[in-house]
C-alpha cells in the first residue's frame, strides 16, 4: 500500500516529505542538539539554512506559550467535533 493512500484514508492529507523533515528537525531542536547538529542532519552545508527554513523561533515569555496552547486546544476541539 502506498504511502500517499494511507495518509489519505487516516486524513492526513496535508502530511508531505517536508513535514517529516521539519518534524525531525524540530525534535532535534528540543533536544537542546545544536543548529549545526540539525543542518548536518538533514544534509544542509549552511546552518543558516536550516535556521531560515526548519527552526522556529522560540517563545520568550510563558504567557505566549500558554496562549498558543490554549488556541491548540480549542482548534482541536473544534476539530473533534467535525
């Protein structure tokens, strides 16, 4: 069975390569690995690449990150409820 056919029979349609790259990437990042770690990785001479492109930007206060847990939470919800 191909990938793209179960990804679309469990709804995830959305998920393509570049997800799974961010994805590890951003595992990596929270790690506490460094951005040259996570260039190396995922195969980029430049760490600014990998910067630019595959590492957020992190929270500086707790309160943004509680906002953007609570928006998750609702977005779930509402998403549940479809």
């Amino acid at each position: 069975m191909k990938l793209r056919t179960v990804r679309a029979w469990a709804g995830f349609d959305w998920v393509v390569p570049h997800t799974y790259r961010k994805t590890v990437a951003t595992l990596i990042d929270g790690s506490g690995l460094s951005a040259r770690f996570i260039a190396d990785q995922l195969g980029h001479s430049r760490v600014s690449m990998t910067q630019d492109f595959y590492l957020g930007r992190r929270a500086v206060d707790g309160a943004v990150a509680a906002a953007l847990g609570e928006f998750a939470w609702i977005a779930f919800i509402d998403w549940e409820g479809q």
